[in-house]
C-alpha cells in the first residue's frame, strides 16, 4: 500500500509567505465578508499549503509512467509506477502467461526496477484488490491542519502577521483582519455620538453592537462588516481605547479611565538600580520566583503549564496603590488582549461574591481596582491574597485567607515627627492570614509620605533599614525577605537589585539560609 502523503517538520519551520499567499487569504476575505484572526487565516493557509504540495506529490509521482493496476493489459517497454509501493517505478523487458488452475487466463510481467532489481507482477486480473483505483492509504495525522497549527502554529502565525503588516490592503482590530476595501466610511458625527454614548456610561466600557443602536450605518450591510468598520474607525481616534479582553471588543473613552490605569501610581515607580543578576545564588533565585514581584524578568515558564491559583503576600506599594502584582504565574490567571495595554474586566470575591470592576494593565505588570476591597478586609503589608481563574470569562475570583480578628504580636512600624522610623513587635488587630517574615503593621499610610519624598540612595537606604529590622533579633540576624518587605515600606523596589546588594556589599554578611547581619564595624 502506497505510505501516507507527509510533510518533514522542517517544512514549516522553514515556510515563507508568499504574495499569492497571502492574495488567496484577500480572496477568503473578500468572499465571506467576515474578518478573521490570524488563527483562523492560519488554519486556512496551511490547509491550502497541505493540498498544493500533494498534488505537486501526485503529480511528480505519475508523472513516472501508468499506474499499475492488475486488470490491465501491458506490453513489453512500457514504464510503469507502482502506487502500492510508494510509487516506485519500473520498465517492462518481458511478458509471459501465467498458469494457476483457480485463475482464469492472466499474464506475468517481470518488470526491471529503478534499483536494478527485478520483480514479478500479475496483470489482466479482472479481480484483484488494487484494482479499487479509490483506494488510498488513510491520511497521516500529521500532515491534517490541526496537528499542524498545534505543533507549528505560532511559527506560522508569527509569520502571516509579518506579511500582513506589510500589506496596505489589510487593517487589523481586535486581533482580526479585513479588506481596507470593504470597510464603510464611519463620519466624524457618528464618532461624536459614540462619544456621547460613552459618556453617559460613565467609564463603563460598552460593546461595539451597544454603539451601534445610536449610530446611522447604511442598511442592508453585513451585520460583521459594519460592526469591523466602526471599530476601525474608533481605533484611529484617540478619543477612543479598547481594553476588552481577547476574544471580546469593550470601548472606553480614555478621558474617564482611571489614572493610575493610564499612568503608573506613585507607589509602584521604580527608578532603575543597576545590578548583576547573575551574583544572585540558587537560593535567592528560588526566594525571588516566589515572591511574585512584577518587576522581576519573565522567565521562561512552559505555555502549556497550567496555573489554577496563585497566593500573594501583599507588599506596601500594591496595598497603598490598591492593586495586584501581576507575576509571569499571575499573568496565566488574569485576561489578555491582543493589542490594548489595559483590560477591563470584573473581579470576584470568592467568599461574598461580591464584583469589582477592575483592570489589567499589562504593559506595566500591575491590576487595579482594589483599594476598597482591601480596606474593607483591613489589609496590611503581609497579607495573604489568594488569586484564581474565575468561573466565567473576563472574571478572576479574588479572595483574602481571613481568620477571626484578634490581636497578635506583629513587627510594627512607627515613623517619627523627623521623618526617622522604627519597627517594634507589637500587638494589633489582625483579620487576614499573613507570611511571617513579609508583615509589617503601618498604622497610617499617610506616615510613610515624608520617607519616601526624602528619596535616600539606596544602600543608604537599606543599611538603615537592616539596622533597624535586627533590633528585634538578639543575634542581629535579618532574613532577605524580611529585608524586601521592608524596604518596600519607603522605596519600591524589586527583589534582585536588593539581593544582589546583600550578596556583594561587604557591609552585609550572610550567615547561613538567607539571613544576613551588618558586618561588626558598621553595627
């Protein structure tokens, strides 16, 4: 039987776009009048590419002589190919009759072989099973589109992105494509109604189709396409900002965002501190993967690996800002966009149920929207978040590991009328389960202000800070992430550059599992 049609695995690695690629995709476009992602072009492109290099295949193998079927007639010097072997080919150099008392009349062909080899074949065989010219060999899974697009998919995606960018005839939206042809002329009026529309939603971001029921579109249009065009157009005006999640078209208008969604708040600004990342040891590493810091680099985390929750010691500057870091695991648990930086959608407090309008901000690894929400939990830095995948699209359910309040000894800070703090074990009201070693009560946040206006230099600043925090260890022993949760208490700051200072800076001595203390003649 003749072996599945393949493709080698470099094939796809390897493939270009060509013009009349990426013509046959405008014709697809032009013919269904609905805009499409790059995915589904995708799936559309390589199922073109599938069936061109089979019969390219098909053709190149009969192009080698007649096919040999069993119930033909051959005669000496004819060049045949054989399909049930995957299409090797052969020459007649002599026919004899052949003799079995159960077969009626029939011929033997000895046929001399590409290989030199030489082979015997019946022939005039009115029944035989390579007769059925339908039969063919069951398709190789390998060569089927979806296989493709799950093995190569983003290589080919990657790369149709790359020729349509180039291609005047084509405007993108959303994550999906069209014909700049096709689109209908949105007029400056319409977008002003949309704006007004907008408006009177007060910031809530609303779908295309909510825009539409005010505007004027010309009838009898594709639903799609006119629902495309207006999206383009609010696209180029910068009145506009689409910040639904992918899959999903929100609009907004930019003037009623947040502004710590539009800008980074103040507590979250981190002024670039120079350091060497490869000083840091196994164990800091490991100590940095787990504190979810958004500045800390992604590192390649598997695509496929799934990721059900995330539990997050709240520092300082997220608590004070009233949002979520968003870590390279994080990232799994919160919406994505195709294009827009922010995202706007719902959080979910897991034990009340209560929804939080919220965003994403994904340029800037942060979300925002839950200043309240922390304080109605009474939140301090050290407090523990649980984040996990919601029950709905665009929802991530929220929940604080809240305990009874009671009081509790807790590492205290107290700022002084000087603008000096101290920090002291004493006991507080505490409502939420904490990480040891990360919490710090701050009786009024407000107090903190003049500290972080001073602007120390850093290591002034975290020699202060190590000498303050050892106090309340009768052999001056400090933990690196005691040192990060405090330093975050009046400078943001991630944890690298202020573990690589730990392990360079003589003035810092570590003694063993992570703990330091200030080297005796700094004491």
């Amino acid at each position: 039987m003749a072996g599945a049609f393949k493709l080698p695995h470099e094939y796809w690695l390897s493939i270009q776009v060509t013009p009349q690629d990426v013509e046959n995709l405008h014709t697809i476009l032009f013919e269904r009048e609905t805009p499409l992602t790059t995915r589904d072009l995708a799936a559309e492109y390589v199922e073109a590419r599938i069936r061109a290099e089979r019969s390219a295949a098909e053709s190149k193998q009969n192009a080698g002589g007649r096919s040999f079927l069993p119930k033909e007639k051959y005669e000496v010097g004819d060049q045949l190919v054989f399909p049930a072997l995957n299409w090797v080919r052969g020459k007649v150099f002599a026919v004899r009759s052949g003799v079995n008392p159960s077969v009626s009349d029939f011929d033997v062909l000895i046929v001399e072989m590409d290989d030199s080899t030489e082979r015997m074949f019946a022939a005039r065989l009115d029944s035989h099973l390579l007769n059925d010219t339908s039969l063919s060999t069951p398709e190789s899974d390998e060569v089927s589109s979806a296989h493709i697009l799950r093995e190569h998919g983003d290589v080919v995606e990657t790369k149709l992105e790359a020729a349509f960018n180039t291609d005047e005839g084509l405007v993108k939206i959303a994550g999906r494509w069209f014909p700049s042809a096709l689109l209908i002329e949105i007029n400056q009026g319409q977008l002003n109604l949309a704006e007004a529309v907008l408006d009177m939603s007060a910031g809530e971001p609303l779908p295309t189709q909510a825009l539409m029921k005010d505007i004027e579109l010309p009838a009898g249009v594709n639903p799609k396409l006119a629902e495309f065009s207006l999206n383009y157009a609010l696209q180029d005006d910068d009145r506009f900002d689409e910040v639904g999640p992918a899959g999903q078209v929100l609009w907004c208008l930019r003037r009623l965002e947040p502004d710590y969604v539009r800008e980074i708040p103040p507590p979250l600004d981190y002024i670039e501190i120079e350091h060497d990342r490869s000083v840091m040891s196994p164990a800091m590493k490991d100590l940095e993967s787990q504190l979810d810091d958004e500045l800390t680099p992604s590192e390649e985390l598997d695509p496929r690996e799934e990721i059900s929750a995330v539990t997050i010691s709240l520092i300082y500057p997220h608590l004070r800002a009233g949002t979520l870091p968003m870590s390279e695991r994080a990232r799994k648990l919160f919406p994505t966009a195709y294009e827009t930086p922010r995202v706007r959608f719902t959080l979910v407090d897991g034990k009340t149920k209560q929804r939080i309008p919220a965003w994403v901000v994904l340029e800037h690894g942060y979300v925002f929207g839950l200043r309240e929400w922390y304080k109605s939990h009474q939140l301090i830095p050290g407090s523990l978040v649980q984040v996990r995948k919601g029950e709905q699209p665009g929802e991530v359910i929220v929940e604080v590991k809240s305990q009874r309040s009671s009081k509790d000894w807790v590492r205290t800070v107290m700022v002084g009328t000087d603008g000096g703090f101290v920090f002291a074990m004493l006991k507080q009201s505490i409502t939420a389960e904490f990480n040891d070693r990360m919490v710090i009560h701050v009786s009024d946040f407000k107090t903190l202000d003049p500290i972080w206006e001073k602007k120390r230099a850093f290591e002034d600043l975290a020699l202060l800070v190590m000498r303050e925090l050892a106090k309340s260890n009768p052999q001056g022993h400090v933990h690196a992430q005691e040192m990060y949760a405090a330093v975050n208490l009046v400078r943001r700051v991630p944890p690298a550059p202020l573990f690589t200072m730990l392990e360079t800076n003589p003035v810092f001595k570590h003694v063993g599992d992570l703990h330091f203390r200030l080297a005796e003649e700094v004491v």
